[in-house]
C-alpha cells in the first residue's frame, strides 16, 4: 500500500492557561497506589492477557541516561526479565529471559521498542541497546511475537517460557524510539531513528563514533502469522525528511470529523539545527497522511502517558497527556514559559480536534505529584464497554459518576525539571509508581 503526502491547512492554534476554563465535559483525576513488588522500569513495552493482567518487558531499570558515553546506556541497568503484574490483586510475577535463544533475549532488553497487540499476540519490533554477540550497542533487526496468556500462565506457574516467543529478522524493522500503530490489519510503524554504537552528546565525531539515522518515514506493511510461521508482506514506505523526522514521541489512535480512523504523531525530538522538538503534528490515514502546520503543541514533546477520549455527539477527538518533557508550561502566574533544555514538567495537558478540524490545546490545571510520566505507559481497564476501538475512551457510554478508565505505571522520575548536564545516575530513577486514572462526566 503507498502512502501519498496530503498537506492540510486548518485556523492558527489555541492555547489555554490553566486559569482559562479547562474541558466542559468531564473531569480527570488520577490516584497514585502501589504494587506490590512492581519494578522500577521505564520506556517498556507492554501487552495485555485476557484476564487484565499486564506484561511488561524490554526497557531499562535506571532513570534519564548518562551524559558520558561509558556511562550512558549500560548493560547492567537493562531489564532482562519479563513481568506480569496484576493491578486489582497488587500481585507481580516475573522470570529470567535469560533462558531463550541469545537473538531473543537481547532483543528483548532492549530500551523504546515498538509494539502493537493484536489479539492474544504481543509484537515487538527494533529497540536500542547493548549486544553482548555484536559487542556493541545496536539497533536491533528483529520482530518477536508473545503469546501473552501462554507467557503470562507459565510465569506465574513457573513454567518453561521458551515456547512462547517467536522472531524473525529483517533490515526494515532496525527502529527504535518509533511507535507501532494497527489500522484494518496494517501496521504502521512510523518515524523513529536507526542507532549504533554509544551514545555521545558531542557527536559521531568526538570520542566513541556513532551511527544515527532517522528513518524520515511511515513504513506500512501487513504480519502474517499462522500461530507457528511469521513474516511481514505488502511492505512500502513514504519518506519526509521534515515532517516525520521525529523521534521518542506520542503517536495517539483518533477518530477524524469525517468519521474516519488513523493516529495522530504529535510534536516530539529533534530539529535538525537544534536540540530542540517539533511543535507541528501529522496525522496517518489510510490514504496517506497529513501535516497540519498550524497547530503548535506546547505542553507535550516527549514519550509519556497519554489517553484518548472521543465524543460521538459533538464528534469532538480529544487526547490527554500526563507529564513527561516539554519546552513550554505555565508558570503559577498563569504566564506561559519557554526553557529550551525542554525540562521535565508534571503538566497534565489536552488536546482537542473539533469537528471542523481546528485543534486547541490546554493545560487542565492538574498536575502531576512530580517530575514524572516520561516513558510512562498508560494501560485501558479491561472493559469493552469504555473503550472503542484502539483503545479510545467512548465518552458517550460512561455513567454520571466517578468512571475508572486505567493506569499509569512507570517512566522516569526526576527530582528536578533540568538535570541532564550534571545526571550523575542520582538524580531520576525508574518509577515503579501507579496510578489509577478516573473520569467524572459533568453535570448537565
């Protein structure tokens, strides 16, 4: 299937204050609980058995990287174990992966991999980190497949795992730092960025020499997967080295004004002359896909928690983001601040698409208890009822009462919104804090 770019050209941005009125429609509210023996853990992925529990795998163990290359994205601070937590009973098991063939498990400790459920079949493409058969750190060629409900039984019944995992390899899925979606049997893996060798603030030219190229594209192709063979198909790709240069951001499931499915790729890192995020967004559809260049988003540029909520009546799309990085909030005088060290913010922030196509942006004046949510999940509860398909909150079904829709659990957690300079590995760590996520209908 071939993508074909189509430029779309919507009224200027609108950007609320926290002391503007925040949405008529609802209200959020998250609480913070603990699981018990959780990990810490950030930037993970994640899939979901069919009794609710979670999965959670890859990623690493320690808060924001180091800025010295012999000390950024060590071995030892991968997370090489698999988990299944469940968050009703506050139970957590876990195993080694170290038991699976050498190509499985280190593609599977890998840190910001892509993935994408489908059924009972956890996907996971790419992801960065140390190899101990390449010696080096890489980007990793491969696409493992979970079976979540077997994985997760043998875990907790401490059971041999090995059967449970298959992969492949190929050039194409080398990603990390992307996001996986899946539209009518399709996935998209979209943006994300090539990486080898260590990482080295002072370039490929100073010291360790690295390997970074961003992909520059949305990548569509079809799994097949008979339950034993696997393989992808009908792959194309569609390049845009400006727009979809972008890297360690938030790709969110909408539903467009004309009724239509696809995602959003929100603003997230890096430009090209500065270490500073992309502001515009891009939305991916069947046909092709989007840039919407009159749309700045402030308040979220980085990979964190995010839920998105749909109403049916006023067929407004909006998506809430939970903290994380950004190079804008505002400040306790409601006065909006520009730092272009992009901090660590605990801005709870949303987005809403109306229906003629006009996007405004606003701070719901909630926050946060910390610097927290950056390689954060949010993960739905378990009933079809809420949710729509992909995973959007369906407004319309939801009570006039405090509504649970799901959690946030992990990311990294800073003491401060600017420690990247002077990060000596004390300053963030893995989060291994939940939270549940509610939402109060308003009165009419």
């Amino acid at each position: 299937m071939k993508l074909n770019i189509i430029f779309t050209f919507l009224i200027s941005f609108t950007l609320a204050s926290c002391n503007s009125s925040t949405q008529e429609q609802f209200t959020i509210q998250i609480e913070p609980f603990s699981i018990s023996e959780a990990p810490g853990i950030q930037s993970y992925a994640l899939g979901k058995t069919s009794d609710g529990k979670w999965l959670v795998l890859g990623g690493r163990i320690d808060g924001l990287h180091k800025i010295r290359p012999f000390e950024a994205f060590l071995k030892k601070e991968n997370n090489t174990s698999v988990f299944v937590i469940d968050p009703v009973a506050s139970k957590t098991w876990l195993t080694d992966l170290s038991i699976l063939p050498a190509a499985i498990f280190e593609q599977l400790q890998s840190t910001n991999q892509e993935f994408q459920q489908r059924g009972n079949t956890l996907y996971v493409i790419g992801g960065y980190g140390y190899s101990e058969s390449k010696r080096d750190h890489i980007t990793y060629p491969n696409l493992t497949a979970i079976d979540l409900d077997g994985l997760a039984n043998a875990i907790i019944n401490k059971a041999n795992i090995s059967t449970y995992f298959r992969q492949i390899t190929d050039d194409k899925l080398a990603v990390t730092g992307g996001q996986l979606g899946l539209l009518n049997d399709i996935f998209y893996l979209c943006g994300g960025q090539y990486f080898e060798g260590r990482y080295n603030p002072m370039g490929p030219n100073h010291g360790p020499g690295f390997t970074q190229k961003y992909t520059n594209e949305i990548r569509t192709f079809k799994i097949a997967d008979d339950g034993n063979n696997l393989s992808i198909n009908n792959y194309s790709a569609n390049q845009d080295i400006q727009n979809l240069h972008r890297r360690d951001y938030n790709m969110v499931p909408q539903i467009f004004p004309d009724n239509s499915k696809g995602f959003t790729m929100f603003s997230g890192v890096f430009q090209y002359d500065a270490n500073i995020p992309w502001l515009n967004t891009v939305d991916v559809i069947e046909s092709g896909y989007k840039v919407n260049n009159e749309f700045n988003q402030l308040l979220s540029q980085y990979h964190s928690a995010k839920v998105p909520i749909y109403n049916s009546e006023t067929k407004e799309m909006m998506t809430v983001f939970f903290g994380g990085l950004s190079q804008y909030q505002f400040g306790e005088n409601g006065k909006l601040i520009k730092d272009d060290e992009v901090p660590f913010v605990k801005t709870i922030s949303m987005v809403t698409r109306n229906l003629d196509g006009s996007m405004i942006e606003k701070d719901l004046g909630i926050k946060m208890p910390t610097f927290l949510g950056s390689g954060a999940e949010f993960i739905p509860v378990s009933d079809e009822t809420i949710y729509l398909e992909n995973d959007i909150v369906n407004l319309n079904t939801l009570k006039q009462e405090k509504t649970l829709i799901g959690y946030i659990y992990g990311g990294i957690e800073s003491s401060a919104e600017n420690i990247f300079f002077r990060n000596n590995g004390t300053q963030s760590i893995a989060s291994n804090q939940a939270f549940k996520v509610y939402i109060t209908l308003k009165q009419e």
